[in-house]
C-alpha cells in the first residue's frame, strides 16, 4: 500500500455543531420558507453525512422547488466555508500525531462529498496541510464519490490505495473504485457489508496500528 485517503466528517473530524449554526444564520436571511423556515441540529446534519450537493437539497428544503433548493444550498455552502474556517470542528483524540506518523509512511489524501472550498476550510482551520498531498471533493468533479475517489488516484498516480471513511456510502464507494475499505467505525455510521471491510478502526490513533 502507497496511499491512505480519508474522508472527511465523521472520519477526520466532526463539524457537525458548527455547520447547523452556519446553515441556521443563512436560512434565517431568507423569505422563502414562511412558517415552514428548517431549524438544522447536529444531528440532522449528520444523517446528511455522505450526500451529495443535489441530495442535500432535496433532504432538507424539500418545500422548494429544485431550482431554488440549490440556490439556498449554494449560499448556505458559501457561508459555511467562511464558518468553518474560523470555528472548525472537533478533531479525533492524538489525531495530528496519527496523521504525523502515518504521512511518514504513506502518501495521504482526502476526497469528500463537500463542495469546493470545505476541505480547504479544515486544513485551515486546522493547519494539517502539510500532512496532505492532495484533495477532491464533489464540487470538483460532479460525481459520485466513487468517481472522486478513482480520478484522485489516477491524477496522483496512487498505486495501491485504502479509503478510509465511516459510512456505507464511503464502503460502497471505495469497492466500486475498486479501492480497499478501512471502516473508521468511531464515525458517525455502520457498515452492513462487512465483507468489503479491510479493517476496522475504533479511535483515530487505532488507525496507525491498521496500517
């Protein structure tokens, strides 16, 4: 193995309650809900964990019509990068001594199901970028992660890679890339496959360990 890629919630680090506040100061600028205005917890942006953009839309402002679902959910976006960039999220116990160790062995990467400008926002907020030699994300390419994942590989010249991610949706995705599965089963999902699973890993350091 060459290549570690990470998703990003529920795998790197848990923005959840941060994100819910962002969303909750933009919906409140707009007059299209009426009584109807979304109240956004933690917890409903978790269940949204691992959708795509045009998902998002219809999961949470499904009294719009499509068009306008996505321009809420493009301002809500823009503004949330800007958030989370200052607030950021909660980071994994021994998480950056994790990725220190594992970046001296491997060549690490991300690829999320986030608009442009979010992964850039946590390595900011983080300041992790020297770990990382790369990124994608949906607003890159449009695609189903696992069409993410493969052209990441094949622009960095990955070799022989694992993703690893916390939900099925990032299990299904890495077997269709025809990547290994590392479940990050501290996340925020499960996985019913088990026979896609490489590995399983119940904290952030336990990752280091797999590997």
């Amino acid at each position: 193995m060459d290549s570690i890629i990470f998703d990003l919630d529920g795998t790197l680090w848990d923005s959840s309650e941060n994100v819910a506040a962002s969303w909750n100061g933009t919906l409140a600028g707009f007059d299209d809900f009426g009584e109807q205005k979304p109240l956004l917890t933690a917890e409903d942006l978790k269940s949204g964990m691992g959708l795509t953009m045009t998902e998002l839309a219809k999961k949470y402002f499904p009294m719009l019509d499509e068009k306008r679902q996505l321009e809420v959910l493009g301002e809500c976006m823009r503004e949330e990068n800007k958030y989370i960039a200052v607030h950021g999220g909660k980071l994994f116990c021994r998480e950056e001594e994790t990725l220190a160790a594992l970046s001296r062995r491997y060549r690490l990467f991300i690829v999320s199901n986030c608009q442009c400008g979010y992964i850039e926002a946590f390595l900011a907020y983080t300041g992790f970028s020297r770990y990382f030699e790369g990124h994608m994300c949906w607003g890159d390419t449009h695609k189903p992660k696992s069409h993410t994942i493969a052209a990441l590989v094949a622009r960095y010249g990955c070799k022989d890679s694992v993703y690893v991610g916390d939900t099925q949706g990032d299990c299904d995705s890495a077997f269709d890339a025809g990547v290994k599965f590392i479940h990050a089963a501290y996340g925020f999902g499960d996985i019913s496959t088990p026979e896609r699973v490489t590995a399983y890993a119940y904290s952030f350091e336990e990752l280091d360990g797999i590997m």
